[in-house]
C-alpha cells in the first residue's frame, strides 16, 4: 500500500452517530434551517428553498388542509401507524390512531374529519370493510379513505361502493398522502357548504346534513348514494343530469349507467311504497335523469 494511503487512514477518525445528533422520523426538508452553514448552497439559492416551501404550503392550504380537521387512522402496523400520523400531525391535522375495529368502536367519540383506514386488521382480512359500513351508517356522508396493501380490482370496487371517497394501495409516499387526504377534505367542505338548506318540493322534504328524507311525512330511508343522487336532481329544479354528473355527485370513481340507473329504480320504489303516483325522477334516453316536481 502507498505510503500516503497508509497516512490518510490512520488520521481519519471513524464516523459515530451520537445519541444527541438521533432526531427520528425527521424528514431533511423539516430539519432544514436557514441560519445553519450550508457551504454548497449560495444565498439565491436558499430564497429559492424558502419561496418553494412558501409555495408548497400556501397550496396546501387551498386545497383542504387542515386547521381544525380530526384524522383518524386505523392501522394495525405500528410503524406505519406511527409515520402516517407524524407527517398528517407537521401540516396542522389533529390524528388520533386505532389499531383495531374494537378500539375504534369503543374509543371513537364524536364525529372525525376523515377516516384513512386499512382493510386487513389483525387476523380479520375484511376488517376494513365493516368499519367502514359500521362509520357510514354513524356518520353518513363522512369521508372514508382505503390504506391498504390489497390491489385487487374487486377490493376497490367494493370499497368504493361501499361509499369510500378514495382508495389508495400500499407503498405511498407520505407527502402524496397528505396532499390526498387534503383533496378529499376540499371536497367535503364543498358537499358541506352546498348542504345548509333543507330541501322540500310536492311534500318531499330532503336534509342532506342529518341525511333523512320524507314524503308526505312518512320517513324513506335512502342510502347514502342514493341520498346524494336524488339531492343533486332536486337542486338541478328540472335541469337534466348527464350520468357523468350524476356519478360525481355520489362521490365514488367507479359508477356505471346501469349502477346509476338501479339506484333510481330503488329511490323511485321506495318512495312508491308510500305514494304509488310518484313519478318525479324523468329518464331523458340517452343522456341522464331530470327531476319533476310531484303534485301535491
């Protein structure tokens, strides 16, 4: 061995990592400050870091994050459990975690501003679901996002039909799951914002914030999707709504004509059953559904 090479490991000092320099689960962007030396990185460049930070959490902001928004996560991998919560915790969200379908039964107390929620919990490989169902029926309308490893086609589907918002698979960087759950959050507020008024026409009466429907004062018991469906028709006051319109008001990404269609056959039955007369929700051929107000 050269000699210099021999002088050059004998004068290097072995690296440790001291228990005081351990900051965990601390991203490089987060531990980043201004005011430390950073010889590589000139002045220009540094404004340029901060406007993008800026910029990044400006739009954050905009589209639905986070002030005074409760996630709740269900998760029964601790390590997961434990990221998906620190990085929803650094942009402002109050999170509170299960790791079972009976903690959350049990300890869930008030409604939360969305649910992030795995399907396979412990040894029940369906867990999810009934959670799901279990939180829809408590909190109708409240936004539930599948976590899950599971990327099966029927999975989604089920999921989705079921009346999660979103459905998103395993590995996801937290970055992109923050600013999913952010999406989600700004869709909610908008269907929030667009539910203040109860809506009544021809002895139908419609609140879509308490999600009870009547006719003639007799209680229909409607669906969550099928709720959304008739509410968007009525606040249409007689404008035809193409499928695809209707497919996003019931806040799901896989609808079909013919799944969109049984649900008016089931509002429409329904609401027979108490007056066999209606006839309010008009198929326009080829296009969609319009409302008609019924008599009365």
């Amino acid at each position: 061995m050269h000699p210099l090479f021999l002088l050059i490991i004998t004068q290097c000092e072995p690296f440790v990592l001291r228990p005081e320099e351990k900051k965990p689960m601390q991203s490089h962007r987060s531990s980043w400050n201004s005011s430390q030396a950073t010889p590589n990185i000139t002045s220009s460049q540094k404004r340029g870091m901060v406007a993008l930070r800026s910029r990044e959490q400006l739009t954050f902001e905009l589209t639905g994050g986070a002030m005074n928004s409760h996630i709740v996560v269900v998760e029964d991998d601790v390590d997961q459990l434990a990221n998906y919560s620190y990085a929803l915790t650094k942009k402002g969200f109050k999170v509170s975690g299960y790791e079972s379908t009976d903690e959350i039964q049990h300890a869930l107390s008030g409604q939360p501003s969305l649910v992030l929620l795995d399907i396979h919990l412990g040894r029940d490989p369906d867990a999810g679901f009934g959670i799901c169902q279990w939180l829809l029926d408590r909190y109708p309308g409240l936004p539930v996002i599948f976590l899950t490893s599971r990327t099966d086609e029927i999975d989604q589907i089920f999921g989705l039909r079921l009346g999660a918002w979103d459905y998103l698979t395993k590995p996801i960087s937290t970055a992109l799951l923050v600013e999913k759950v952010a999406a989600v959050l700004k869709r909610a507020n908008r269907a929030r914002n667009g539910m203040d008024t109860v809506l009544t026409d021809g002895g139908l009466i419609v609140d879509p914030d308490r999600a009870q429907v009547s006719y003639h004062g007799e209680p229909v018991n409607l669906t969550v999707t099928e709720l959304a469906i008739l509410e968007a028709l009525m606040r249409a006051e007689g404008a035809v709504l193409t499928y695809d319109q209707l497919a996003e008001r019931t806040r799901q990404t896989v609808v079909t004509n013919n799944t969109l269609s049984t649900h008016i056959k089931h509002i429409r039955r329904k609401i027979k059953v108490i007056d066999q007369s209606f006839d309010g929700l008009i198929n326009v051929y080829g296009t969609g559904y319009r409302w008609e107000s019924p008599p009365g």
